[in-house]
C-alpha cells in the first residue's frame, strides 16, 4: 500500500457524492479529499500534482467546449 496516497471508502452508496470538500490535516500531514463516500488521502506534493493535471484537464474542456468559463485560474 502506498504510504503517499490512499482513499478510505465508508460506503458506496452515498448520495452526498456531489459534495467535494479539501482540507490539510495538521494531525496526519495529509491533504484530505472528501466526498459523501469516502476520503482520498495524499501528501502536499501529489496534492500539488494532482492541482496541476486538474488545472489542465478543465483548460483543455474549456478549449474544446467553447465556454468562457473562468473556473481555472
């Protein structure tokens, strides 16, 4: 098991899934990914990776979308 990343599941029939909350937990060292289902896990360097291939999935969906969405900064 990876000690860098890992997701902790509490139920695969959430309907909270819509609901995305990220915080940094002192306690663990850990960035925290929320949804209703379950926790995703990682350290503040893939956290910083993972910002960045995000960051260029929505620029490319903006590019082929045709919306002017200024949700990427």
């Amino acid at each position: 098991m990876s000690i860098n990343v890992w997701m902790q599941v509490r139920s695969t029939r959430s309907g909270d899934d819509d609901r995305v909350e990220a915080r940094y937990v002192f306690g663990v060292g850990m960035v925290v990914v929320s949804t209703g289902s379950g926790d995703l896990y990682m350290t503040p360097d893939i956290a910083a990776e993972l910002h960045d291939r995000l960051a260029k999935a929505l620029n490319d969906y903006i590019a082929t979308s045709g919306t002017d969405s200024k949700a990427v900064a």
